[in-house]
C-alpha cells in the first residue's frame, strides 16, 4: 500500500493527517501536537509583528486573523527554553527546508546567469545562521519572542536562539498561509529584498567574501606558501561570537632551498612581515576573519 502525506491547509496548524489517497476508506491517522491558546493579547501582537514585516494576515490571500491560523506564528516564536510541550522546534525542522527551497529560487530567478557553483556558495551565505541572526536582528523579532529565563540571560547565546527561532518563523509562516497551497509566495515576498541586498553586497566582494581561499591564492602567487593559522578557545559558552580567536601569517614557501630560493625567501620575508587576526563563534568563523583582516593589511599597507 502506498501512502501519502496529506496538508490539509483548513485544519489548525498542531494537527496533520496521514492516510492512504488511493483508499477512500482507509481510516485515517490524525496526528495532534500538544497546543495552548492564543490569548486576544498576543493575537494581537503577532498581527502586528507580521504587518510589520509586510505580511498582513488580513490582507486578500491571507490565511485571516485568527488564533487557530497563528498558532503556528506563535509557536514558532516559543522557544524550547521555555519548557513547553508546544515550542519552536518542529517548526525549525519544517523552515530549515523552505528556507533553502526559498533561497534556491530565489537565486534562479534573479541570479540566473550565475554558475551552479556560485548560486551555491552565494546560497549558503543566504541560509547561514549568521544570516538568520542578522534578520531576526532587522525585523525586531525579540519582541515577540518568548524565551526561558536561562536563555534569555545567555547573551552568549542569543544568536543561535534567534537564527533558530528566526527559522521557526518562517516554517510558521508557510503553514499559516496555505503550506504547499501557496506557502512560499509571501515567504519570497517578505525575503526577497533582504536577499537581494545580501546577495549584491557578497557579488560585489571580489572574494566572495571566502577571504581564506583568496588569502592562500595571493600568498602561493607571491611565493610564500599556505597561510598558517592558529585557533584557540577562549570561551566555552556556545554561541558566543567570540568564542574562537585566530591569528594567521604568511611563511615563505617550503623546500626550495637553492640560492635563489633562499634569497627569494629572505626578501619576502623582509617584504611581507604579514600576518593577521579575528575572533568568532566557530573555528572557520575565526579564520576567514583572520584571513579578512590580513588581507586588509595587503590591500592598504
């Protein structure tokens, strides 16, 4: 027997079914997620948060004002630090997909003419955690984000929550608005100018913004071999933006050591004294800010 996944966009947003399409009369399997009420009060905050990001549940194809269609907005925006049963989580499962889905045509309609290779590399920049930070930065998303004592006092920390959450958000925006009847039109609607200014700020970079890979090219092309980097935990909060310093410097080429090798050598070493450093919440984060900011010192000595 083959079953299939049913969205049903007119059930409430906590409840899906499963059941067999090709048997009418194959019982079917509701499945409930634990759900607590919307208060008028906080209805009315999600409407408004959402007007604010241009989505007006109210307007024509809105899924309406309602506290059964916006559960899945208020979920979303619950973070499991809370200890409920009903929380972000599941809703960071479903928008870890949309969002790439999203991204994806985002880029093959308006960046078309780019390599599969560079839609890619571009894409990954438009789904990062750090991209998502920076958006639930912009639209003020703490407003209405609920959060658990501890994680509420981890300033470490809240970048991840609010990437995680931020991800939630748009998992809770796509169901609320019809899921696969029609889900990812506001969810483009909404991004596409966030990404259209990250994605021409990125094309603009000549590095792509990936200074590690740009830094070893111009280091190998001058002769003075792989960069070397040094990584050290400072911190051992998670999410911490600086939890990682780095510092990197550049090292004549190895094993070529005829005269003129070694005098090459000499002179770069004497021309290039370059090294530089960066912190960040991860290892590769630290890195390609080191990378960054050696470059800088190449570009305006």
């Amino acid at each position: 027997m083959q079953a299939s996944w049913a969205c049903c966009s007119n059930q409430t947003p906590s409840t899906a079914h499963f059941s067999d399409q090709r048997d009418p009369s194959c019982v079917r399997l509701q499945v409930s997620f634990p759900s607590t009420p919307v208060t008028p009060q906080r209805l009315s905050e999600l409407v408004t948060f959402l007007r604010g990001l241009g989505l007006d549940p109210e307007d024509i194809g809105g899924p309406g004002a309602n506290a059964e269609v916006l559960a899945a907005i208020d979920e979303a925006l619950c973070h499991s630090s809370l200890g409920e049963a009903r929380n972000h989580e599941r809703l960071e499962f479903l928008g870890d997909a949309v969002l790439r889905l999203a991204a994806t045509e985002f880029l093959r309609c308006e960046f078309g003419t780019l390599r599969v290779g560079e839609q890619s590399a571009l894409r990954g920049r438009l789904v990062s955690d750090q991209w998502l930070a920076e958006l639930a930065r912009t639209i003020g998303m703490d407003t209405v984000l609920r959060l658990g004592p501890m994680a509420g006092g981890d300033t470490a920390g809240r970048a991840t929550v609010m990437a995680e959450c931020a991800e939630a958000l748009l998992g809770g925006i796509y169901l609320a608005w019809g899921g696969v009847n029609g889900g990812l039109e506001p969810l483009m609607r909404w991004l596409t100018p966030h990404w259209h200014a990250t994605a021409v700020t990125v094309l603009a970079d000549p590095h792509r913004q990936n200074w590690k890979s740009a830094l070893q090219e111009w280091s190998q092309g001058q002769g003075l071999g792989l960069p070397h980097y040094v990584c050290e935990e400072r911190s051992l909060a998670h999410g911490d933006p600086r939890r990682f310093f780095c510092k990197v410097q550049l090292n004549p080429a190895e094993g070529d050591h005829s005269p003129a090798g070694r005098t090459r050598q000499r002179t770069s070493e004497q021309a290039h004294p370059l090294g530089g450093d960066g912190w960040g919440g991860s290892r590769r984060q630290a890195e390609q800010a080191a990378a960054r900011d050696c470059l800088g010192q190449i570009q305006n000595p």
